[in-house]
C-alpha cells in the first residue's frame, strides 16, 4: 500500500524511536523485567504503522513511551523531531486507549469540549470542529446524552472524535476496534484509510492481523519486548519462492494448459482454487443486500446504513 | 458519514509551557464532576439543620438563640469544608488513573504540573461555592430569626412600665448585635484556607498513595496531627527537647489551631487585618509547599 501523502518531504519522520527499553524493577525482589528491549524504528511521516505482537508482548509500553507517558530506561523517542518528554511534542498527537474510558458526567460535545479546549482551541472554531467530529462519528444524535449512558462502541467512537480534536500530525490507536461490531470496525478501518489520505500518520497496535494487513504500509512485530521483524507490509508478507496467479473466465482448457505446462517444467503446483472472499467481506455484503432488498420493498430500517466501500 | 477535513492545521502555535487556561478547563471539569457526584446534596442537609435550630427555642434569650445558630451554622461549614477537602481530593486524581481518563489527557500538551493545579482549584472551587451558599442561607437565616426574636421582645419589653425608651433600644441593639455581621465573612474565608491547606496535603498524598481509602485515611490523620500540633510542640519544649529534628518535624504539618480564630470571630471577635493577613500567608505557604512536592512526586510517576 503506497501512501499518497500531503506532507512534504523534508518533513522529520512522524516517529522515531531508538534503541527504546523499558525496564522494570519486581517487586519484592532485586529482579527486574525489561518490558521493551532495544526497539528501534521509524514511521514517516503520512505512513500508517501497524505494531502487532501478543498479549503481554510489549505493545502498550511501546505506545506508551512514544506518547510520553513513561520515560525510557534507555534509547529516545522523537514525534516529528520534538522528544516525547516535551509537552509541545502531544500538540501533535491524537490518542486513542484501547477501551476508552471518559469523564461519564459529560455529554459527547462536552467531552469534545473538554480536549478541545486542552488542546488551546476556543470560540466558534471549537464549537464548529466538536459538530464535524460529531458527525464524522455518527453520534449527533447523542451529542447531548451523558457518557454514562453510551454503548461500548459509541465510547470507541467519541474515543477517536477527541483523538482528532485539534487536527493531530499523528494519531495513535490502541486496539482500536476491540469491542466494535463489524460495521463499526469496518467504519474505523475506512477513517484510517481516510487520515492516511489526509497526510495522517497512524500508529496502530492490534492483534487483529487482518485488519493491520487492510490498513498498514509498515508493520512491525514485536514479541517478548523485541521487535522481531519490521518492514513495509507487501515485502513482509512475499513468500519469496512462490508465485501466484489469479485468473478471471478461465476456461477448464486453460487450466490444463497451465498445469501441464507447470509440471513439464519441474514446478510444483500447491493450489487450484477459487479464491476465497472474508467472512467480514461475507457479512458486509449481506447485510448491504438485505438493506437493499428492504428499501426495494419500502421498508424503512432502523439500523444504521452500511459504510461505504473504500 | 461525511467527510470534513481533518488535515493538520497549518502554521499551527506553539502551545503554552503554562497555561491558566488549560489548569481552567480541568479545574472546571473537576467542579462539574465534583458536582454532578451531586455533592451538593450536603446543602440540604444544612439547610435543614440550619432552619431547625432557628425554630429550637430551648434556651433562655435571644441573643443566645442567634448565637446557636450562627455557632452551629459555622461548624457544619467547617465540618464539610475540611472532609470535602479530603474525600473529594482523594476521589478525582485515583479515579481518573484507573478510568485511565488520564492518559488521554496527559497525552494532549497538559504539563502535569497543570493536572495537579487544575484538580486542586476544581476542588477549592466547589468548596468556595458551597461555602458561599452556606453563608448566605445561614446569613438569611439569622436576619429572618432576629426579626421574629426583636418583634417578640419590643411588644414585651414595651408592655413593662419601668424600662425607658433608652433601655428598649439597649436591649434591641444587644439582640441585632447577634445577627449577621460582616465579619463573617472573615470567618468563612479562614475555614476555606483550612480546606486549601487540606487539599493541598491530600493531592500530595494521592500522588504516590495505592489507593483512594488510603488516602483519605492519610487525609485525615494529618488533620488530627495537624490539631494535636500545638500539644505535642508544647510537650516537647517543656521536656527541654530542642532536637533540631522534632523542631523540622513540627514544620511539616500546620499547626490547624491556627485556623480556629474562625470560632472566635463567629463568637463575636474582630480579626485585625494583620492577622488575616498572617493566617492567609501561613496557609498560602503550606499549599505551595505541598503542590510543589506533589508535582515533584507526580512528575516522574508512570502509568
């Protein structure tokens, strides 16, 4: 996936971490655990980055040095050439915790309010980008409704309105589809792709392989606080000695052609096959077609319309 | 859903080190939170404790009626300033790291210097507008009640031949004596400089407390110590102790005796300008002392 990024060249990389470790002293004992050992790498500025490991595997620490909330043991991190230690730096930033949880005394716009108005913005600019979010998000209609009473996926999407608020060079996203149905991950997949677009850097942790292989240019993978590999995503995931073909209207001739003409010189055929689509994809399309076959007989349904394709 | 630009904002300020209005947006979101906990329930409660003691007529004279519920209206004022001050400060900085409500706002350009001060002022806030709608109840409570307590006594007191016009308007003075004064106000303002002080010592704990019921627990033996302060340093000079460390050890906590001119100056007393000027500058200093360690504590603390 190529990045088709508004920001200029010479822009500093939107981060860069080097030799990052993280130690931790036990308690109740003089040992200690290093959490993120000698991680380095960089996202370019209008990149989307996907880090991806297992639980417990130093994702969250990672993020968390990036944005400043815990010091390095050793090794630096830089957003956009400012070290993450200067509270200028977070300016720059949108963030978004995995299961967000906000102030629930306040109302969705409240809640946009509150960021917004950390973030040094005021007057009608503040009152007008609260009203774009809100209607990026879908949730105009709850604008006035208290956190309290907001599902699980209505929070991950207020989450992401204030992650925006003041127009961040890089947005950082934790787990950001855990606990959202497929329409509403599929919502968030689309306005990753849409920051990209933008000249947004995204800095994305997940275990959920397929949609970092959806969204991300650059992908790392770090187990056990090492990251283990790194590298844009179509070079990563090559298998080096195998080809594919993909063909469309192929004729059974066709395909004897082929196989023969494969086995004649000594390769070895792993699959025939017809391609398979995801089961997101599946359900997607089903429920895209049950909307249209309910408009088609004029019924009006409440749930919500589907996202469209990228 | 639309698609509105969300492209960064050019030439975007630099923002502030230090912003009054960032620590105003956080001090006004602690006072909404504070008060959507819906802490001013307690006003009800002193509502009803003040119009009962206006209708307690148990005692002999007016003037000791009024000076009931002046005394009485004044200590649930010190009471909840000072339990507000501990419980409320030892609730909102625990709950915002486990709601994780704080890496979201520690992750925008907030020095968390900021974060300290804005929930320090966000409490003092809801204190200050408690405390002044305690004054004025308790204020419209005492002039209603002295109005009845005059009517009543001008139509006895005139019914009695030998007491001259003079005597009646003696007598009528001593009871609007006991009304509300202006110098109440002074001793609104010294409870409020306690609960500062209080606040102040509470953040100081919740930056490297475990939990919230550790903290209030601290909270409030440090105001039990803060008022056995003058006892112990009493004790100790008679001994003949002059341990340079006992004498810094009385310095870390306030001596909260202090604080008790309130209760003078509700019994009727006038604090000089000097001495109010005293106390705010003792109680000014403790709170910057102690935000200033909390922002040492806090500065470093991982989450």
């Amino acid at each position: 996936m190529s990045g088709s990024s508004s920001t200029p060249p010479s822009s500093p990389p939107a981060i860069e971490a080097r030799e990052l470790t993280k130690v931790f002293p036990l308690q109740w004992s003089k040992g200690y655990m290093v959490a993120v050992d000698k991680v380095s790498f960089t996202v370019n500025a209008g990149e989307v980055y996907g880090l991806i490991g297992p639980n417990g595997s130093g994702k969250s620490t990672t993020m968390k040095l990036v944005l400043g909330l815990m010091a390095p043991s050793l090794g630096t991190t830089k957003v956009f050439g400012l070290s993450t230690s200067d509270v200028r730096a977070r300016s720059e930033i949108g963030f978004l915790p995995e299961n967000p949880y906000f102030y629930k005394h306040l109302t969705g716009a409240e809640t946009l309010r509150f960021y917004g108005k950390l973030c040094g913005l005021r007057g009608r600019s503040l009152q007008e980008r609260i009203g774009e979010l809100l209607e990026l998000v879908d949730l105009e209609h709850a604008r006035d409704r208290r956190l309290a009473g907001y599902s699980k996926g209505m929070l991950q999407r207020i989450g992401l309105a204030q992650a925006l608020v003041q127009r961040p060079r890089l947005v950082v996203l934790d787990e950001p589809t855990a606990g959202v149905d497929p329409i509403g991950s599929r919502e968030i997949r689309d306005l990753i792709l849409r920051l990209k677009q933008e000249g947004i850097s995204v800095f994305l942790c997940s275990h959920l392989l397929e949609q970092v292989q959806e969204v991300c240019d650059r992908v790392g993978i770090i187990f056990q606080g090492k990251l283990r590999r790194e590298g844009p995503l179509d070079e990563l995931t090559a298998i080096e000695n195998q080809t594919e073909i993909l063909l469309q209207e192929a004729s059974p001739a066709l395909i004897s052609k082929i196989q023969a003409l494969i086995q004649a010189e000594g390769a070895d055929l792993l699959s025939l096959g017809r391609p398979r689509t995801t089961l997101e994809r599946l359900f997607l399309d089903e429920v895209e077609r049950g909307l249209a076959d309910a408009r088609s007989a004029g019924v009006h349904s409440a749930e919500p319309s589907p996202p469209p394709r990228p | 859903m639309s698609v509105p630009n969300h492209a960064p904002m050019p030439g975007r300020p630099v923002p502030p080190m230090f912003s009054p209005g960032r620590i105003w947006t956080l001090a006004a979101a602690t006072f909404t939170q504070l008060v959507r906990m819906r802490t001013f329930y307690f006003l009800l409660f002193f509502a009803v404790l003040v119009f009962g003691m206006s209708n307690v007529n148990l005692l002999y004279t007016a003037e000791q009626q009024l000076s009931t519920i002046r005394g009485t209206s004044f200590g649930a004022m010190w009471l909840f300033a000072w339990l507000f001050a501990v419980t409320a400060t030892a609730v909102v900085i625990p709950r915002d790291i486990e709601d994780r409500t704080l890496y979201t706002i520690l992750s925008k350009p907030v020095p968390r210097v900021e974060y300290l001060l804005g929930k320090f002022f966000g409490v003092l806030l809801v204190i200050t507008v408690a405390l002044g709608a305690m004054l004025l109840l308790s204020g419209l409570v005492l002039e209603f009640r002295k109005a009845g307590l005059i009517a009543e006594t001008r139509s006895y007191l005139e019914q009695s031949p030998d007491l001259t016009p003079a005597d009646i308007q003696g007598q009528l003075d001593a009871i609007s004596s006991e009304g509300f004064h202006p110098r109440l106000f002074t001793a609104a303002w010294i409870i409020l400089l306690q609960a500062a002080v209080m606040a102040a010592a509470t953040i100081l704990v919740s930056t490297f407390a475990s939990s919230s019921l550790f903290t209030i627990i601290v909270g409030i033996a440090f105001f039990l110590i803060g008022h056995g302060h003058r006892i112990a340093v009493d004790y100790w000079s008679e001994g003949g102790a002059t341990n340079n460390w006992l004498a810094w050890a009385a310095k870390v906590v306030p001596d909260f005796h202090i604080f008790n001119v309130h209760e003078k100056i509700v019994a009727g007393s006038t604090a000089s300008p000097l001495v109010m000027a005293e106390i705010t500058a003792y109680a000014g200093v403790y709170c910057v002392v102690y935000l200033l360690l909390g922002w040492y504590m806090f500065s470093d603390k991982e989450f």
